[in-house]
C-alpha cells in the first residue's frame, strides 16, 4: 500500500510520501525509516524525528545521519504525533500510525525557514515589482540585516542591484548568496551568468561546474539545461571549441531543441568553416524558435553565409 501526503508550510511546501511493506519482526512492533533531503535534493544531517506515544505520551527521537537517513525498529505499533526539525528549517509535524509486523517508509524535504525581517522582504519585492529598485535595495539591506545568513535575501538584493545597472555590487551579493548556501545549484548558475556578463569566464566556469556537480536531469531540470548551454557559450567564448560541442549536444541529447544549445553547436560547425552544416543548423533555429533573441542571431549569420 502506498500514497502522499503534502504538507503545506506558510511560504514553502513540504512533500511527505510514505509506503508500507511487510517485514519479519515482532507482532506487537513496528519500524520507522526513511530519508531527509533539502529543497535542493541533498540530504540533510542531524535532523531530529520526534516520536511521541499518543496514549502514553512517551517520546522517541531518531536522527539523521551523513545520508539523511534514519531508522528505529522495535517501536510499539500505536499511534503517534511526529515532528521533523532541523534548526534553519521549516519543521514538519504530523501524526503517524504504526502496524505491527509492518516497515513503514517516509522520505521529507525540509524547506528553509522563513526569513527574519520578512516584513521587510515584502516590502523590497513590492517595490522591485513597482520598479522601484532604490527602494527595494533598502528593503532588502534592512532584511538582511535581521537575517544576514539566508542565501535567498542576498539573491534578491542582487537583482535589484543588476536592475540598476550596480553590477559589481550584484555580482558581490551572489557571492555571498553562494558562500551561505553552496549546495544551491540555482545560485550558482546565476553567479555564473553574472560572471559571463562581466567576461569573468573563468570564474564563470568554475560557479556553473560547481551548480552542475551533482549531474541534474537535464530533461527534467530547465535551470541545468540552460546552465549546461551557458557553459558550453563560455568554452566556446574561450576558444575551447571541443568542451563546448561537448556541453551543447549534452543539452541537446536531454532536450532536441533546446534554443541556446542549437545556436551554439550552429556556431561550432560555423567555426570549422563546416558552411552547410553550420547553415542546416541556423535554419533550425530560426525553424524552431521565432521571435527569439536566438532566432534573430541566427537569421544574421544565415544572410551572412548566404552573400558568400
């Protein structure tokens, strides 16, 4: 027997799934195991599972390990309420009924926390969405200083900086975004899109590596796709024509007509002077993503290759 729970937090959701199975143990007893993981997918350490008897108000506390994994046999088969907490996080309590003679399975993902100065937050997304980026560089200074250690506030001052052109000050807030959360692929791609506009490429490579590190589905994650074609757009952008044929037919391979990676493999076979095959593939572009800043560049190396 198998389902899924959601459980719904103020700002993020928390998803909960859980599956039975049998197992060889004691009638009376039950066992409880399962896995923790970030919104990022990383598994999470030193998060507490408390378990307390509904009847007999006992309280029982698992924690993870290096794996976020956790696991108690021999629990009595009755019902309890569960708290899952991690500080930094967004706990998850439910309740959860154990059967004797039975394994149960549950798998969370813990969401951070919300964020302190969040009155202020909301002041800085309403006056960036009003166009007000002054106004929402203060706004989201103030939250940052009440909370100086969530990735996510130094993420949207930097947008508010690159909205008034204070590039270097942006990039400055990304880097610190990604120093608090390392394993935030997200805030790495954006470091290394910011990098790329200021031909930092370099440091561009070594940002979109480290968000690309743990090999995401690029089929099924469009912020790894289009991280994968940037950097293939920066070894070709540094001459290294093969690690970017490489980066674009991975992208390619995921997703056929992925807009950024056929524009840059038009441009690998354009670079060996491969005339028709670089042609075939601009058509594509233009074929398959009209009205794209893509389809523009490509319609200009088209009319180009067809003077000569």
């Amino acid at each position: 027997m198998s389902g899924m729970r959601f459980v719904a937090a103020a700002i993020v959701g928390v998803v909960l799934a859980w599956s039975t199975a049998p197992v060889l143990a004691q009638m009376e007893l039950g066992v409880i195991k399962g896995q923790v993981l970030d919104d990022a997918g990383q598994p999470l350490e030193g998060v507490k599972i408390r378990l307390v008897n509904v009847d007999r108000g006992r309280e029982v506390v698992l924690t993870t390990g290096k794996d976020g994994r956790f696991y108690r046999r021999g629990l009595q088969a009755v019902e309890y309420k569960m708290t899952v907490e991690k500080d930094g996080y967004q706990p998850i309590n439910d309740a959860v009924k154990l059967v004797a003679g039975t394994d149960r399975n549950f798998d969370f993902k813990l969401a951070k926390a919300a964020a302190g100065g969040s009155k202020e937050f909301q002041a800085g997304v309403a006056a960036f969405n009003a166009g007000n980026f002054d106004q929402a560089v203060t706004q989201f200074q103030a939250a940052i200083a009440q909370a100086p250690a969530v990735p996510a506030l130094h993420v949207n001052l930097a947008l508010a900086y690159f909205r008034l052109n204070r590039q270097a000050e942006a990039v400055a807030s990304l880097e610190q975004a990604a120093a608090l959360g390392p394993g935030d692929a997200a805030i790495q791609y954006q470091l290394g899109s910011a990098y790329v506009d200021m031909q930092a490429y370099d440091k561009a490579v070594a940002a979109l590596q480290r968000g690309l590190a743990t090999k995401p589905d690029l089929a099924k994650d469009p912020l790894a796709a289009e991280a994968t074609a940037t950097l293939g757009a920066v070894y070709f952008a540094q001459g290294k024509v093969p690690e970017a044929e490489a980066e674009f037919q991975r992208v390619l391979t995921a997703t056929p007509k992925h807009a950024a990676a056929t524009l840059g493999m038009a441009k690998v076979f354009f670079s060996r002077n491969e005339v028709p095959k670089a042609l075939e593939w601009f058509e594509r572009v233009v074929a398959d993503h009209p009205g794209t800043p893509e389809a523009t560049q490509a319609a200009t190396f088209i009319k180009e290759l067809r003077k000569g």
